[in-house]
C-alpha cells in the first residue's frame, strides 16, 4: 500500500502501467477500487493513478480540512510523484477535484475528462425529489444508497449494484455533514481555453442532472467533445465500462 504524505495527511494512492500519466480521480459514492474496469484497460497505454480522496477509502482526514482541501491533495500527490503533466479524468465530485487543478495549474493538464460532473465551473441541477431525499440523509450510508439508486442503475445492473455499495463501505468515515462545502467551488475556464486544453465530456442518458453542466461546458469550450452513453446514468463508468473506456482511449490516443 502506498501513501503520499500531503497537507498533513496519508493520502492513498496506486500507480498501474507505463506510459504517459493519467490520474483517475473518483466521486463521492466511490473511491479508487471502483476504477477496476478502466485500470486493466487504461494501463495497457498509459500510466495510471488512481488514489482516494481525504476521508474516503484508505484516506482518513486527520487535520479534518475537508472538501476544501481536495485539490491541494491532488496537487502535493502529482508533485510526489515528480509527474510535470499528466491527463485528468474525473467522475462526480472527482472532476470538481481536477477541474480546480486544471484551472489552476493549465500548463500541467495535457487533457481534461469530465464524465457527469459540472467540474466545479456549472453547477448541476437536480429533481425535487432528489433534493428533498437528499436533505433526509441522516448518513454515508443512507447516502450511498440514495445515489445508487437515482437513475434506474440497481435495475439495470442489480448485481454490479451490489459490487459498487460494497466497495463505498470503505468511505464510511466521510462526514456528511461536510457535503455543501463540495458545492462551494466556482472555477473560472478561462485559464483552459487560453492553455487550448484538449476536453472530453461524456454523460450517461439517464443522469439525473449532469447533462445540463456538461452542455455547458461543452458551449464555453471551443473544440471540447460530448459524448452521451445510451441505457447508462451518473455510474456510467462502472455501468457501462466498455463505452467509457473507449471514448477516453480514442480520445487520448488521437
């Protein structure tokens, strides 16, 4: 088990093949186990990271700075492992995560994949419903199967669903009481569409909400490409593993 010591924490991570980095960076319902799907195929072409953010999986919070402190982390991990650039993709509340980074640090992105994710430049729209359910949430785990079961994925996949809400008992130590500070980020795209940041954008058909932000992105950024997975919602990438991993590879690989 490997552990960077960044910003007073251990932060976990793993590093799998050769080749130009790539950082996979998870949601909020998930943690660096749940990229099994792509590691296999991603690091046949690239080297890749995968790692878990403070207060999920194998990371514990210890200072107790939070959300706020997510992409600092990233940055004192990608400086530990004397990578100067490296590709970012990002599910969820990961791609807030690099989406800071990149707004930060331009010069050190070669590209940018945000899948259902606003990356903290638009905000993601969500039903009442939701919403309401959401405010009821007493803890991780009752969170867990709230996102779980949003967009019709334990229908569709009831055994993957199994696999995917075992693997989010790790994050249990995630306090949920920290969940606004994920939507207090607002980073500006000026700083990558200057840099000419390459951007890949893909969605799931079903999500409930993450569309409307990617479009949005898609709008602000010239030359970014969307792409929208059919009969796959906010788990796309653990749902629909092949699509996903095909958009990244043929995007990268161009």
């Amino acid at each position: 088990m490997a552990f960077a010591k960044v910003n007073g924490i251990d932060l976990y991570y793993e590093v799998h093949g050769e080749g130009p980095p790539l950082v996979l960076s998870h949601g909020i319902g998930s943690n660096h186990l749940h990229w099994w799907q792509q590691v296999p195929a991603l690091s046949q072409h690239f080297q890749v990271i995968t790692f878990d953010h403070r207060g999920f999986g194998f990371s514990k919070d210890t200072n107790n700075l939070g959300p706020a402190a997510f992409i600092d982390d990233l940055e004192g991990l990608i400086d530990h492992l004397a990578i100067k650039k490296a590709a970012l993709a990002g599910q969820s509340m990961g791609g807030v995560t690099i989406g800071g980074f990149a707004s930060r640090h331009p010069e050190r992105v070669t590209a940018l994949i945000l899948s259902c994710s606003g990356g903290g430049f638009f905000p993601v729209p969500h039903a009442d419903a939701f919403k309401q359910a959401m405010a009821n949430v007493k803890n991780y785990a009752e969170f867990s199967t709230l996102s779980i079961e949003q967009d019709g994925f334990p229908q569709r996949h009831p055994v993957l669903r199994f696999l995917f809400e075992s693997l989010a008992q790790l994050n249990h130590q995630f306090d949920m009481k920290r969940l606004p500070e994920l939507r207090a980020h607002k980073f500006d795209l000026d700083a990558i569409v200057g840099a000419k940041t390459p951007v890949l954008l893909i969605g799931g058909e079903d999500d409930n909400g993450a569309n409307s932000a990617l479009e949005k992105i898609r709008e602000a950024v010239p030359g970014s490409k969307f792409h929208i997975i059919p009969n796959a919602g906010h788990l796309l990438f653990f749902e629909a593993p092949d699509a996903y991993n095909k958009l990244v590879l043929d995007f990268l690989m161009k």
